[in-house]
C-alpha cells in the first residue's frame, strides 16, 4: 500500500516538475529563469525520492535507518574480538567460552558483535543448540542497549535455531517480547524483516 502511495506522489511531481521545465523555457527574463528553475529542481527532487520509495523501496529503508539511527547514536564498538576468534579459529571453544563471559560478566556488557560471536560459536562450532539458547537469553536480559544491526541478526538466527523445537514457542515470544519493550533499539526495516520471519 505504501509503495502504491509513492508512485501516485511520485506520478504527481514528475508531472509538476515537467510542467516547471517547460515554463522556464518559455520564460524571457532571467529572473522568471531562475524562479522556474528552483521551482524544476525542487519537484525533481520530491519526485525522484517517491519514485525511489516506490520501486527501490531497500534503498529509501536505508536512507531512513542511516538518518533515523545514524552511528553516532551507537555507543563506542566493542573490545577488540580477534584473541577470541583465534581461539574459537583453533577449536579451543572451551578458553573461548570463558573468555566471552569475562567479557559479557561486568554490568557494560552492551557488545553486540560479542554477543553474537558467542551466540555463533556454541550454535555453529559447538553444535549446541541449548547453549546457544541460553546465550541468547542472557543477551537479552540486559536491559539498556544501544541500536546495533548484530541485535537484530542474533534474533535471527535464534528463532531459525529454535524453529521445530520444543523451543519455538517460548523463543517466538520471547521475540515478540523483545521487539516490542526495545522497539526503539531496532530500525524500521529491521523491525519488518523480523516480524516477517515470525509469521512463517
């Protein structure tokens, strides 16, 4: 529906600003030049951001998560993860595993990249699920974080993990839940690609 919404507004100002181009041709003065061509330029641009919305809606969603929940707004990047990812590089899960609890044990544990190395490593290396599971729990416990795009994919892949499980259900909710007390840590098309997800 909003994608039809687009391309009637973006229909409208390409016709307003194709009728702007042809009144500052027939304009003799320069002054009237001058006003005839803002006026093109601003119905240009209205009608190439619509048009935009309409058919590349990706890349209007985009454009609003930079402007919306621009890096500035994110809180410093994480620990350096390298020594960690060495670890897990090298099978050694278990010194690995103590190391993202040491890392994520203090009260500033808002490390998103970290949480979802952990989260990736028992699910994916150490093929268990049930730890994954409770990384991703403790993850979401905390309860002031900053918007990161990891947040989003660590919800992911834990519903995908958790999906013909006895798990499902609670993880679904959990999910639900999540998206709904933090909505402000995700963006708009983060928000969509999720709730998608859950109504499979």
């Amino acid at each position: 529906m909003i994608r039809f919404v687009y391309g009637v507004c973006g229909l409208f100002t390409t016709v307003m600003a194709m009728c702007a181009f042809a009144d500052m041709t027939w304009q003799s003065n320069g002054f009237g030049v001058i006003a005839a061509g803002m006026e093109f330029m601003a119905w240009g641009t209205f009608s190439g951001l619509f048009l935009t919305g309409a058919f590349l809606p990706e890349v209007t969603e985009r454009f609003a998560d930079a402007v919306f929940y621009p890096v500035r707004r994110l809180k410093k990047p994480a620990p350096l993860l390298s020594p960690i990812l060495g670890l897990i590089g090298t099978d050694r899960f278990d010194e690995a595993r103590e190391a993202f609890q040491r890392l994520l044990g203090g009260p500033d544990c808002d490390l998103p990249a970290a949480w979802l190395a952990w989260f990736r490593m028992e699910l994916e290396n150490c093929d268990d699920p049930g730890a994954a599971d409770a990384v991703a729990e403790r993850c979401f416990a905390v309860p002031r974080r900053a918007p990161a795009p990891e947040y989003a994919e660590l919800l992911r892949r834990w519903f995908i993990s958790a999906a013909g499980t006895e798990a499902e259900e609670r993880v679904r909710a959990r999910i639900h839940s999540e998206l709904r007390r933090h909505r402000r840590a995700y963006s708009p098309r983060e928000h969509r690609e999720l709730e998608t997800l859950l109504e499979q």
